[in-house]
C-alpha cells in the first residue's frame, strides 16, 4: 500500500509530503517494515538461519 494519494483530514494536504503529525503518523503506519523495524526478507533469512542452526546441532548431536 503507498499514500501518495491519500489526504490528511486534519491539515488537508497531501500525506506523503508529512505536513503535521497526523500526516507523519499514518505515513509511518502505513510504511511499516515488520517486526522491530526490519523487512520481511531480513526476517525470513534470521529464520532460514534459526533452522539451519538447530538441524546442524541435531545433527551433530547424533554423532
């Protein structure tokens, strides 16, 4: 979703340009990147690399 379209009802501008702090607000909810401020692709990677830790440990385990 982008707010380049979308207008603030409380300063009537553009939302995008960031005018008050309504604006700044909702741009920053709508321009929220996951979890802590990390991207999605970060994330995916930290679990792919989570799961690749515990099935070497296991696996090392083993022998």
């Amino acid at each position: 979703m982008s707010c380049e379209h979308l207008i603030c009802a409380a300063c009537a501008g553009p939302v995008v340009e960031g005018r008050c702090p309504v604006c700044r607000e909702g741009r920053a909810k709508v321009h929220h990147h996951g979890f802590g401020g990390l991207s999605p692709v970060v994330i995916g990677l930290l679990v792919v690399l989570v799961i690749a830790l515990a099935a070497l440990s296991h696996l090392s385990g083993q022998g």
